[in-house]
C-alpha cells in the first residue's frame, strides 16, 4: 500500500466571514416572516434582546462540544484527543482532535453542530412560539457556514479518506491510501 501525499484544505475565512453576515442577515429575515406568519406579531423586546445574546453565546459553546461528541461518536476519539477553545486571532470558536479520522466520520462531526444548534432550537421555537429561540437558532445556522465549506471541500473524497484536523487553522488534510 503506498500512500499520497495529503490534500490541504484551506478555507478562505474572509469569504466565508462575508458569506457568514449575508446569511444571517437572510435568514433572520426568513424566519422572522415565518414566525409572523405564524403567531402575527414577533414578540421583540430589549430583554428579548439580552436573552438572545446570552442563548447565543450559550450555543457557540454548545456548537463547539457538539463538534467534539461527533470526533467521539462517528471518529472514534478519545477524550484526552479533543481540544477545544477560541482563536482570537480568527476571531473563531473551534473544536478539534488530533485523531485522524474517516472522511466519513468527518463530515457527520462537522454539520452535527448544524443539527442540534441550529436547527432544532429554531423548530422548537416555532413550535413554542420563542421568537428569541427561533432568531438565535437562525443565527446559528448561519454560522455553520464554515462547516458546510469544509463539508463541501471532503465531498470528492471517498468515504475511506483519511482525514487529519489542523489542530491552529480552519485546515484538514486529506490522505487518500491506494493499493
């Protein structure tokens, strides 16, 4: 078996920083009709406000370990392997691992985040009439937009790749193995 040098991944943060603003900004809009439609009114106040900002940094946390259960679930690592924390410098929340770990598994720990974070807190607040949670999830989706860059850039590979997390940078390394 001989084995390739990797594929590097890199993601242009400026453009998914722009991507990131109109997306937030569509699907506040988006959801803000949708929640109208439903209760007629948005129900939007200054504590409303506060809430929102507390959920929202509540839920980067949240989005972050749910990267890290999803390196644990469908990668196989290990506690001691995960390492979570803030780049200041980016100006991003990341989660990561040291372990390599199927292409497979790898796109499953990048949206799980999307999932849990972002989706679901904005069905529960349509169904329980929570306009902050409904904006705070939105706002999540939107930012799973650097997820979905990297998911899109692991799609040509096979599922067997090997992927290996750049442990500083929004980077991965891709080690296809051929016999």
């Amino acid at each position: 078996m001989t084995e390739k040098q990797p594929v590097i991944i890199e993601l242009n943060m400026k453009k998914i920083a722009r991507l990131n603003f109109w997306l937030t900004i569509g699907f506040i809009v988006f959801f803000t009709i949708i929640y109208k439609l439903i209760y007629g009114q948005t129900n939007f106040s200054l504590l409303a406000m506060l809430a929102m900002a507390v959920l929202y940094i509540i839920f980067i946390v949240l989005h972050e370990v749910f990267h890290l259960v999803g390196f644990m679930i469908f990668g196989g690592a290990k506690f001691k392997e995960l390492d979570y924390g803030i780049n200041l410098k980016l100006g991003i929340a990341y989660a990561t691992t040291i372990k390599p770990m199927t292409n497979s598994a790898m796109k499953k720990a990048l949206l799980l985040p999307f999932w849990t974070t972002g989706i679901l807190p904005t069905v529960a607040g349509l169904y329980i009439g929570s306009f902050t949670l409904v904006i705070t999830g939105a706002l999540l989706i939107a930012g799973a937009v650097g997820d979905f860059a990297m998911y899109k850039e692991l799609r040509p590979f096979p599922n067997d790749a090997l992927v290996k997390d750049d442990p500083e940078l929004p980077k991965l390394y891709v080690y296809e193995t051929r016999v």
